[in-house]
C-alpha cells in the first residue's frame, strides 16, 4: 500500500527543478474567489441591513444570508486558503515583499474601518456630546484585512527562516490547536476584546478573524500551492481531491444539520474555527475548486473574462461594497430608522455585485492613467 501511494505521488509531483515559472495564473482559483466575494456580499448586505429586524436571528432568511452565504459557502475561509496558494504562484513572494504588503494591508484595514462606520460613529458622538461603546467597535472590529494582513508579515517571517510550506502547514495546524483551546478565555474591557481579538478569541463582540483560529487556512493554501505547482498531471491531482473533499463534505454537511451549525467549534462560533471544523471548511472549498478545475477545461476562457476579471479586482470591490453598505446601515436604518425587508437586501446585495464590478473596473483605469502621466512626466 505504502509503495503504491509512492508511485501515485510520484506520477503526479514534477522533481522541484522543473517547476513552472512564478506568476502562473490560475483560474480554477479565480472562479472560487469570485464565488467567495458573491457570498460575502450578499451575507453582508443582509446581515447588517436586516440585524434591525425584531428577533431576526430567528428569521430563516437572515440564517441564510448568516450561515450559507457567509458561513458554510466559500467565503472568508476560501479567500485565505487563495491567499496562501497565491503566494506561492506570485512573482513576489520573498520575505521583505510578503511583511511589506502585510503591514501595508494591516494599517488599510483600520483605514476601511474607519469609511465602513467609523466616521459615522465619530459623527454621532461628536453630535450626541459622548462617544458610546460602538464607537469603539467601530475603529477597533476586526475585518479579513487585518488577519490577512497578520498573516503575510508572519508568513514573511516563517519564510526568512527558511521553513517550507509543509512546516509551515504543520505550524497552522498548531495555532489552530492552540486557538481552539484558548477561545472565549479571555473577556475585559471592550477596546482590550478588540485589540486582543486580533489573535485569540475573546468575546462574539470583540473578536471575528482571530489569528490563531484562522492561519490555518492560509497554511493549507501555501500547501496546496506548493503541490498544485509541482504537479505534472493535474488532471489526476484534482480528481483525487475531489474523490476525498466530496464525501467529507457530504459528510460534513449532514452532521452540521443533524447537531447544529460548527457543532465542532466552542460555543458554535463560526470566527473561534477550531481545527476540525476547519477540515469540513476546506473540504466545501475543496470540492468547489475541484469543479471549478474541470469547468474551466470544458468553457474557454473567453467566456470567464468577466470572472478573471472580477477575481483582479476583488480588494476594490472588497472595500467599495463595505463602504456602500456601510452608508446605508448608517443613514438609513440607524440615523433615519428604516427598517430593510429581506427581499430588499438581497436585492440590494444582488445589485452591488455589479455596482462594485463596476467601481472597480473605473479604480483600475484611473491607476493605470495615473501610472502613465508619472511615467511620461519622468521621461520629460
């Protein structure tokens, strides 16, 4: 048994020194991350319009935009399993580069913290005379720029000591262990929830994308991408993802209906992940990249154009959708009182795909416009 999982290892992973050229674009993965951003949009949109509803954790339409959309669907797990093969495809992967583009993302983070709802939490405490604890919530929450962010200046540290992406895996794996154990161990003046909430769970409030819980994703990614590179016949590679992801999906899906959502994790808090409930995650991460993988071969890449497309653009559209949805939870549900229905947020949701495509597309032309008049004002 041991020498035929040799043999098939061998069939399938190219020597290192026949590795492809970095910057090889892969577009199994850009379908996967544009159906993480869909996902991510339309949860966002209901979840935050539709919180000003009586009850609405009970609503059914509020737990699908919660837990399918934003939970079990490709979303924030998926965007980092991406973010860890990424790296391994980009051109600028070493060290310096991945903790330059970490604290650049870390400090943009608290940037779109403050466009989403810090400016109008500053506006209402200014206005009210005392700024409330949401105030607070508002500058310090955690968003999936800050973990990611966190994650490139560590996975820049774990490459300057000269790990491999196994090791690195195997350290995720850990954290993750560790992050498990430690959620909900600590709970203290809110601004501390926050800042320590970056790292390890504290409180519902006070903590989303903990990093200890959450490495692990990008530790896999780096991973995967390592092997997905290697790879002389990818073909078979993916098939047998999709062999071992799709019944431990199946599997996986069942038993979160029979026992409950992230019946794995403490207190079924979808942020705390503990490493098992990690496995299920990327196994419905798996499954789709497999299925993306075959359809890109049957489907010329012609007609992906706007999903490639999309998948280059997905920061501009990221930040432009929290901010669109910010103003309108601001204005309109807290300042103004109104209270969404459902078939309007999805609606809502629905249509700022296509408005933050858009912005996005207009972002790029301005950069590259801006990029040629300093150019051609250097060369004068």
């Amino acid at each position: 048994m041991t020498e035929e999982m040799l043999k098939t290892g061998e069939e399938i992973l190219a020597p290192s020194e026949t590795l492809p050229a970095k910057g090889e674009r892969r577009h199994e993965l850009d379908l996967l991350k544009v159906a993480a951003i869909i996902g991510m949009i339309i949860c966002h949109a209901v979840y935050m319009l539709c919180a000003h509803h009586e009850n609405y954790e009970q609503d059914v339409a509020y737990f699908v935009a919660d837990y399918i959309f934003g939970s079990y669907f490709a979303v924030a797990h998926a965007f980092m399993f991406a973010m860890g093969v990424g790296i391994v495809f980009s051109g600028k992967n070493k060290p310096s580069d991945l903790v330059k583009r970490g604290v650049y993302l870390y400090i943009a983070a608290f940037v779109l913290n403050f466009f989403r709802y810090g400016i109008y939490a500053l506006i209402d405490g200014l206005i009210e005379g005392e700024f409330a604890e949401e105030t607070a919530y508002a500058f310090l929450v955690q968003d999936i720029f800050h973990f990611a962010g966190l994650a490139l200046i560590f996975t820049g540290a774990l490459k300057a000591m000269k790990l491999k992406e196994w090791q690195i895996f195997l350290v995720g794996v850990a954290l993750s262990v560790a992050g498990g154990l430690l959620a909900f161990s600590y709970n203290g003046h809110p601004a501390l929830n926050y800042l320590i909430g970056h790292f390890v769970v504290t409180t519902e409030d006070g903590s989303t994308f903990a990093f200890l819980n959450w490495y692990v994703f990008v530790g896999f990614g780096l991973l995967f991408g390592r092997i997905l590179q290697r790879a002389k016949d990818r073909d078979k590679l993916y098939r047998i993802l999709l062999l071992v992801s799709l019944p431990i999906m199946i599997a996986y899906i069942v038993l979160s209906c029979v026992f409950g959502a992230f019946f794995l994790t403490k207190e079924g808090w979808y942020y705390a992940v503990s490493f098992p409930e990690a496995i299920g995650l990327l196994s419905i991460d798996m499954t789709l990249l497999s299925a993306f993988y075959f359809l890109c071969k049957k489907v010329p890449e012609e007609k992906l154009s706007v999903f490639i497309e999309m998948s280059r653009n997905l920061t501009p559209i990221y930040v432009a959708q929290w901010c669109l949805i910010g103003f309108v939870d601001s204005i309109f549900c807290y300042l103004l009182g109104f209270v969404i229905p459902y078939w309007a947020a999805y609606t809502f949701g629905v249509a700022l795909i296509f408005i933050t495509y858009w912005i996005a597309k207009g972002w790029r032309r301005f950069q590259r416009r801006f990029r040629e008049k300093r150019a051609q004002k250097a060369e004068a």
